[in-house]
C-alpha cells in the first residue's frame, strides 16, 4: 500500500489559511470573526503539517516521488502551492495567531515561513517552465488555470513580505526588502499576464476545460487578487521606506489595482458561468475543488485593500461578497475532500505514473 501525496493537496491549507488572512482584513466590523479567523488559522497549519508528515512518509517509500511528480506535465505546476501554503500560514500567523502566539513568536514564525516559502516559490517559477519547455509535451489545448501555480508564489512573497518590513532596521535593509517585494511583484504581473494570455487562447479556441480540472479557472483570481492586494501593502509603507519616490509607488496601488479589480470582476464572471454550466452536466468530485477557494480569497483582500485606499463603499460590498463567496467555496471543497477519501480509503490511492493525467489522479 502506498500513501497518496502530490504538491497539489497544498492547495488546501492555502484554502484554509486564506480565510485567516481575510477576516482580519476587512473594511468592516463582523462579530466573532477573529475567533473564527484563529480556528481556521490553526486548522491551516495542522494541514500543513500533515501534508509535509504524509509528503515525508511517501519519499520514504519511494525516494523518486518527488522528481516524478516534477517530471510530470500536470502535477509539476502545483509545486507552487507548497510555497503558497507555507506562507499563507505565516501571514495567518500575523493576523489571527498573535494572541496565542505572542507577537514576537508570530513574527518569528512569518519571517521563517516566508524565507522558506520565497526561496521555493522562487524556484518553481524558474524550474517549473524550464521543465515545460525542455522536457514537457505541451499541446495547444493543455493550459489551465494550473499554469500560473509556479509564477505566483513570488506575488505571495511581495504581499506577505510587506508586513516584515517594518520589523526590519530602518535604512539599507528596510528598503531593500521592499524593492525586493515589489521585484517579486512585477516578476509574477509579467509573468502571468504571459499565462493568463495562453489559457485565454486556449479557452476561445478549444472550449470549456476537461470537467475534472475546469475549477482551475478560478486560479486566476489569485494572480489577480493577490497583484491588487501586494501592490497596495507595499504602497502603503513605500512613503516612510523610500521618501525620494514612495508617493509615485503608493499612488500604484490605485493606478494598478482598480483597472485590475474591473478584470477581475470580468473574470469571475466568466469562471461562474463556466462553472454553473458544468454544474448542470456534473462537476466531478475532484481536488481542484480548492480553486473555489484561496484565489476567492484574495478577491476579498484585493477588495478590502481598495476599500482602504478610496474609502469607497463600493470596495467593501465587493470585500463582503468574495468573503462570503470564499466561505462557501472553502465548504465545497472541504465536502469534495471528504468524500474522495470516502470513496477512496487512503491506503488504497496509487501515486501517480510518469505522465499520468490528472484526471486519473483524481479518481
């Protein structure tokens, strides 16, 4: 018997953690919400520790699961969520573990998860597409919302980076790593507006995606979300950081975020209706289910941030319905895991064979 792992089931502490992240954030006042931030916080890290315990044990049966899983042409880009995951717990340590945690011991822990997550998420978005283009066959039909994984890690690291910054000694190291942030964030807008571009394509001239991994639609919303949200939090601690040019930095978050979220709102109306329409002709129960779920949620952030930055009342509605719409997302994938591992006990689940696709790695 082997135990089931691939990089893909990260995506479910990032699912979890975003919730922790976002109810901190709001521009409004909901009762209860950072008691229920700190249970989804804590649930995200024994998620995280459980898929590392189940990675570990699954290297241990088979030392070459890890490049197997790399060489494959599916699963090899969601080795981005494992650097997501991590740092998604540590930003959820920041904003929901303080009170447990002590602010020091939170701190500790973001910035440790956020070295390891940035140095990994730094590598898929090289490796990942190096692989693609020496070792992958790749037709025109085979994007999905999959391929940004490996480019938008780096985007994790320049938002979640943000609130490190001020912890840092003012001068040379404060504002290197705010340059830095704001690299990581025009490698990943470039980057996956080069994806974004190749899915569009694939979408207008090859139709709706296989049903299975149709969901990953939806991860489009975190490139975009997550770009809205980065740019803002580097915005507003560019002015005190770099004085000579932080106002043309912080007036950013404005000029970029809102032309951004007017896509956004395009996008997530084309990902519900594709999703709506296969609904009607069966969803298959699948782990792209967790697409539902953290780039939803950094819709919220990327609302929320724009609440902040014009006061407009219009940004908090959008904040409180992706909100809700991550909430309802999270519950959907949360019954999909369910009840694969029903379906498939998991001592039973075989790791994946070189090239095998991912819809028979999901049944």
């Amino acid at each position: 018997m082997r135990l089931p792992y691939g990089p893909n089931w990260y995506a479910a502490t990032m699912g979890t953690g975003i919730v922790a992240v976002v109810l901190p954030g709001l521009p409004f006042r909901v009762p209860g919400a950072m008691p229920l931030a700190l249970a989804f916080w804590v649930a995200a890290t024994a998620l995280l520790a459980a898929t590392v315990t189940v990675m570990l044990l699954g290297i241990r049966q088979e030392r070459s699961l890890l490049r197997r899983h790399y060489d494959d042409p599916v699963m090899s880009h969601f080795y981005g969520a494992p650097a997501m995951a991590l740092m998604t717990v540590g930003a959820g340590a920041v904003g929901a573990g303080q009170d447990v945690l002590g602010a020091r011991t939170a701190v500790t822990l973001a910035a440790v998860l956020w070295a390891t997550g940035t140095l990994l998420g730094l590598w898929t978005a090289i490796a990942v597409p190096y692989r693609a283009i020496t070792r992958h066959g790749v037709a025109d039909d085979s994007a999905t919302g999959g391929w940004l994984m490996p480019v938008v890690p780096p985007m994790v690291s320049a938002t979640t980076g943000a609130a490190l910054v001020p912890h840092l000694p003012a001068g040379q190291p404060r504002e290197t790593l705010l340059i830095v942030c704001y690299a990581f964030f025009g490698l990943t807008v470039i980057a996956g507006l080069l994806v974004l571009n190749q899915l569009w394509q694939r979408l207008v001239r090859h139709g709706a995606l296989a049903p299975a991994t149709l969901p990953t639609v939806w991860i489009v919303l975190g490139f975009l979300g997550q770009s809205t949200t980065a740019v803002h939090h580097l915005g507003v601690l560019a002015p005190s950081v770099v004085p000579d040019y932080g106002h043309a930095l912080g007036m950013l978050a404005v000029c970029y975020g809102v032309p951004v979220w007017g896509f956004t709102v395009l996008w997530t109306a084309l990902a519900l209706a594709l999703t709506v329409r296969q609904v009607r002709d069966g969803l298959p129960v699948a782990p792209t289910w967790w697409s539902f779920t953290f780039p939803v949620g950094t819709v919220a952030t990327g609302s929320s941030a724009l609440a902040a930055a014009t006061g407009l009342a219009l940004f908090e509605i959008a904040a409180g319905l992706a909100t809700l719409g991550l909430l309802v997302g999270w519950f959907a994938a949360a019954y999909a895991t369910l009840r694969l591992f029903a379906d498939q006990p998991v001592t039973a689940v075989p790791l994946p064979q070189g090239r095998q696709s991912q819809m028979e790695m999901q049944h």
